[in-house]
C-alpha cells in the first residue's frame, strides 16, 4: 500500500475541454446551459470519489461563440444546486480579485460552505482580460503587480472575515434572549489597491455567517503545497504567484493537466482498445477534425498576446518570443515549452494541445493513463491533477470506470470517502481562528 494518497479534481468546462466536444452525436450543444449538465457530472465525480469538481469563470465572454458554447453560469449559483443534489463531492468556485471586494467573496462562499456542509472551496484568480476589464468600466487591464499585490490583500481580508465569528459565538439562548456573540470586527488600514489604486482606510466588518466545522474555506489544486492552518487555492504558477500567494495557499495548480481521452466500446471492441490505445487516438483524431483551424489559431495567438497573422502554419513559433509584461504568465509559459521541448509548428503545436493551450494532452488506454499517473504521483512531481475529459459527461463516466478501480487497486486512491467535507477529502487540518483566544501557558515550578 502506497500511503501517501492521490488526489483528483474534475474541471467541468462546457460540453468537455474540446472545443468540438459539443459537435458530437452523443453531445447536447447547450449543456453549459444547464444545471442539470453540472449535476450529472458532479454525481460520476462523487461515484468515482474524486475530491472536487472546479468550474472555471471569467467575468466576459473571451472564447469565439461562434464555434463553441461559453460558460456563462455564475460558479457559486450552480455549485449551490449541486451541492443539493450531491452528499460528498467537493465543490470549488472560480472568483476574480480583480473584479469583486472581500466583503461579498468571505460572504459568498461562506454561505456555499454552510449549504454544503463544508464542502465550498475558492478559485482565486487575478484575470487578466481586457473585455473584463470593461465589463467593470475599467479602461484598461491593471498591470500585472498591482493584480497581485491586490490578491494578496484581498485573501487576507478574506480569510480574517471567514475568521471573524469565534466557534462558539452562536449561542441560541432563549431564556437568556441571547442570540450570538463574540464577532470580532476586521477593520484594518488598506496598503495596497483594494479600491484600485487609491489607499483608504477600508473597514471591513465580521462576516455574516458563522464558522463552519471545517473552518475557513478551501480553494484549488492539483499540485497541492500544504500549509497547516491556510485555506488557499491557486491555479498559476508564475514566480509573483507563488512567491505572494503560495505561502497562505492549501493548494497551488500546476500547467501539467492531463485531460483523458477514453470512450466505451462493444466488448470486443474494448480489449483492442486495451492492447492498442487505438479507439483513444480514433477519438482524438474525430475530435480535432472537427475544430476549425482558425479557432484554434485564434486561441493561440490569444495565449501569447499576438496577432494570428504572424503565426506561420508550417513553421515553429517566432524566436524569441518575448513575454508580453500584462500576459496570463502560466499559459503563456505553458504554451511555448511544448513547443520548444518538441520543435513543433504551429499546426503540431495546435494538435498537441487539442486546439487549447498550455495543457498537457494524455492519450492511451486505461492502464496508460494510470501508468502515468503513478509515475508522476510517486516521484513527487504532483500530489494530484485537475481531470480536463475530452467529452463530458461521457469522458469522466469512462474514467471513473475504468482508470480509478486501477489507482485503487494500486493503493493509490481511496476506495471511499474518510469525511464529508474538502478540508477532509484534501487531509487538511481545521485552521484554528487568528481571533481565537489562546489557552493559558502553564508553568512548571
């Protein structure tokens, strides 16, 4: 028995993390659009007992529609009716700290947290888009520091207003007429940017929902660095991240996601696939003839802030390609080192990332992608990985069936849930409030 364990999260994007996934027969076009889609998956995710499901958001529409369907749902709302329909699963939501204040992210996802029995976990992302920008009637992006001096500010805030009711501060007298007490008020002095740009004196008040047994939320993963007592989650990995947010982090993502490329054949069938991989890469080839060309570049170019005209089909990317000072750093970084480790063309490039960016594609049987896994699990590589399936709800159905039993025959995933909240799933202990009053020393004579 391997002891150290595997953790695993689904990222739920639209029809599946193809852009063509809602081309196929079996696909709905407007899944994306419906809780139910959410639900559905949610469920194949708490049967296969992964950790979490992770919805992705930005507060624009940045893909082309024209060729794929756009998550449009606000996270917190959708994972609410989840969280209805679910008893396990963890439930982690993506929120700007550009785009919002601590006030109504501690209050949000404090109330998901308490509907769900503690299974609420945060997302916290800077965004780096320019029609977000505007949707907020900002001119323009702020520059890539200020994001993160903000963020780091704004997960302080955050977290002291999840700490602001003591364990005991409901109190539920009724002979006493004595509802709750002991709220501590956050009021603090702003030093950075919290009110873009302009340092203020910024009250912050206690929060309006009182702790959960698990604490302090979570937010996100798979390449999870633990600290005792934090409650973050971050998916970057550019050097300001990590150095700012990592170290008040449960959870840091890495650019190696795999997404999984199985599908459910006859029997006969299915023992080909087994010893050839052969139906995984028919799969992938049906997918990638069915995005256009365009979109796929379009995405490209987005990824590393330039004009499509000036990326040759045939030809490798430009070199050197500078890193534009305002970019999404992690997909940019991620994007060009799978060019340059296999001296792709733009075309091969396009293909190895699905038509994405920045991912790492797995294609193989169920036995490979378990190989896989293992291999990067038992050196130390990861902790655990983000599922991006092909095609959803039927990619992760696949996965679950046939790619977890494997991990669990190898002693490396669980074979049933330990708890019922993320905190437990992830093995994390409840952080004790910074408000808390601290037990008497005692003195030895």
């Amino acid at each position: 028995m391997f002891h150290r364990q595997l953790h695993l999260n689904v990222n739920l994007l639209h029809s599946g993390v193809y852009a063509s996934a809602w081309r196929l027969p079996d696909s709905d076009p407007r899944a994306c659009f419906d809780v139910g889609h959410y639900v559905r998956v949610a469920q194949i995710a708490e049967r296969g007992k992964l950790d979490a499901i992770f919805l992705a958001d930005t507060p624009a529409i940045t893909d082309r529609i024209d060729y794929r369907s756009f998550m449009s749902l606000e996270p917190t709302i959708v994972l609410a009716t989840v969280a209805a329909a679910t008893s396990h699963i963890g439930l982690i939501a993506t929120a700007s700290t550009t785009y919002n204040e601590p006030y109504n992210i501690a209050r949000r996802f404090a109330t998901l947290d308490l509907a769900s029995g503690g299974r609420a976990g945060w997302n916290a992302v800077t965004t780096a888009d320019a029609s977000a920008s505007r949707n907020f009637g900002l001119p323009a992006v702020l520059e890539h520091k200020a994001r993160y001096d903000r963020a780091k500010e704004f997960a302080e805030v955050v977290h002291a207003l999840w700490d602001s009711w003591e364990d005991d501060a409901f109190i539920g007298d009724k002979e006493g007429r004595v509802s709750s007490t002991r709220r501590r008020s956050t009021d603090r002095t702003s030093r950075q940017s919290l009110q873009r740009g302009r340092s203020t004196q910024r009250p912050a008040f206690a929060a309006g929902t009182p702790r959960h047994r698990s604490g302090r939320r979570i937010d996100r993963r798979p390449r999870p660095r633990r600290r005792a007592g934090r409650s973050g989650v971050h998916a970057g990995t550019s050097d300001r991240r990590r150095r700012r947010l990592c170290a008040r982090s449960a959870c840091q993502g890495c650019r190696v996601r795999p997404r999984w490329k199985l599908h459910r054949d006859s029997a006969g069938a299915r023992d080909r696939h087994r010893q050839h991989g052969s139906g995984s890469q028919r799969r992938q080839d049906e997918l990638w003839e069915l995005v256009p060309i365009e979109y796929s570049l379009a995405r490209l170019a987005g990824a590393l802030q330039g004009d499509p005209a000036n990326l040759d089909l045939d030809k490798p990317l430009p070199d050197p390609l500078p890193l534009p000072a305002n970019a999404n750093h992690t997909m940019f970084q991620g994007t060009v080192n799978i060019a340059r480790r296999g001296n792709l063309t733009v075309r091969q490039l396009l293909r190895a990332l699905g038509g994405g960016v920045g991912h790492r594609i797995i294609v193989g049987t169920p036995e490979q992608i378990a190989d896989d896994i293992e291999a990067w699990f038992k050196a130390g590589a990861a902790d655990g990985f983000n599922l991006m399936p092909d095609v959803l709800p039927t990619g992760l159905d696949v996965f679950v069936d046939t790619v977890v039993p494997i991990l669990q025959q190898r002693g490396l995933f669980r074979r049933d849930y330990a708890g019922t909240t993320l905190r437990e799933h992830f093995g994390l202990p409840r952080p004790v409030s910074r408000f808390a009053r601290q037990p008497a020393t005692a003195t030895s004579a």
